[in-house]
C-alpha cells in the first residue's frame, strides 16, 4: 500500500471519530428505567439464571430423573433424590428432588441441561445480576430457583 492510501484511511477514520464526537451521548438507565426488568432488553433466546418450574396444580415439575445433570458438560448440577408419599406430595411423579444445586461458578449457561429435561422442569429465566464478591454465594439452590407458589394456587 502507498502512504497515500495509509493516509487516506487515517483521515477516514479520524473523520468517523470527530463526527462521532459532536453528537450527543445516548445512555440507557438501566438500575432506574422503565419497564419491568428496570430498563434491561433481553434478546428472545437469553439464557439467563436457571428457572425451576411448577405445574398447574403448584407441584413441582422436576421428577429428580438426573437428566440434566448428566448433559451437564461442566458437571455443576446436583440433585439428590426422594420418594414422594401420600400425605407429603411434593412433585407428581414418584420422586422429587429433595436437593437440587446449580454452581454458577461451573455453569457455562450452555442450556443441555434444558433440553434434557423431559418434563420441561428447569428454565433459563432472565435473571443476570448473578455477580458477588463470595464465590460460596454463586451455589444456588432448590429454594432460590422454585417459581414461587400464586397465593390463589396456595389457597386450593
């Protein structure tokens, strides 16, 4: 190439830059904007933190079939396993996970262990404030993820 090539694509692109300059700043106020996320845009396919899922009835949906776990490339679920009975019925299968840990330390929120589940039990949601200064913080669990019972459906 020529210096006077080279030359030209400098002024080209400082010219882009001092325009760019003379326009006014556009900020997105995110903590404070409108909307029910505060302002954040998700994308239809965001896969944010994962979602545990409850049936019309308000049961959960997970059956502990360890599905997700084992599609799990990094290893970060952990689920142990429990027999529903007739007077305590958690789920409406047989079994329920008694425990069921996500370690966002490990997860690469690559969404197999979604696609693995057969009864559509765990979710990506959109939640994405997941940092902290405590990596013990970033092990969810059962409780934190479970799609919180409607007080209409607690009433039943």
């Amino acid at each position: 190439m020529s210096i006077a090539a080279n030359i030209a694509g400098i002024a080209k692109g400082m010219s882009i830059t001092f325009r760019e300059i003379l326009q006014p700043t556009h900020v997105e106020n995110y903590p404070d904007g409108p909307g029910p996320n505060y302002g954040a845009v998700f994308e239809e396919r965001y896969r944010g933190a994962h979602v545990l899922q409850r049936d019309e009835n308000g049961l959960e949906k997970c059956v502990a079939c360890f599905l997700c776990a084992a599609a799990c490339p990094s290893n970060c679920i952990f689920i142990e396993a429990a027999e529903n009975t007739e007077e305590n019925r958690i789920s409406s299968s047989e079994r329920y996970a008694k425990v069921y840990n996500i370690d966002y330390n490990r997860c690469i929120f690559c969404g197999y262990c979604v696609e693995a589940c057969p009864t559509d039990a765990i979710t990506h949601g959109h939640g994405f404030e997941l940092a902290t200064l405590n990596a013990t913080n970033l092990v969810v669990r059962k409780e934190d993820m479970l799609v919180k019972i409607a007080p209409a459906a607690a009433a039943k």
